[in-house]
C-alpha cells in the first residue's frame, strides 16, 4: 500500500505489486468503458429499426434456424 512516511518527509513507499494490479485494474475499467458505449450505441440502433422492418430483416434467416 502507498503509505506516506509518518516523519513528514512527503515520501512515498512504492509497492510493484499494488502498481501491476492498479495497471490491470485500470485496462479492465478502459475496455469495460469501451464495450459499454458500444452496447448502448448497438441499443439504439436496435430500438431506432421499426418493428415491422425487423421482422423483414430476420425473416429471411428462418429457414437457418434449427428447432
């Protein structure tokens, strides 16, 4: 843990570890943000395509599908 020394000196004691996992920790929240704007962007466009022109879209697909 990054623990400032109790003399007043303003140093900082620097754990390796604590900093690979801040690191990782950092680049996780990076792409969580990312595919987050991405889904809700996908959501969107989603909700913005007409009912009936969805059914169009899909109904060519029906024969692919297996029950």
């Amino acid at each position: 843990m990054r623990t400032q020394n109790m003399g007043g000196g303003g140093n900082v004691e620097i754990d390796p570890v604590e900093d690979v996992l801040l690191a990782g920790l950092e680049q996780l929240a990076q792409k969580t943000h990312v595919i987050t704007r991405w889904a809700d962007e996908m959501y969107e466009f989603v909700k913005s395509v007409p009912q009936s022109a969805s059914f169009f879209l899909v109904t060519p697909l029906l024969p692919l599908v297996r029950y």
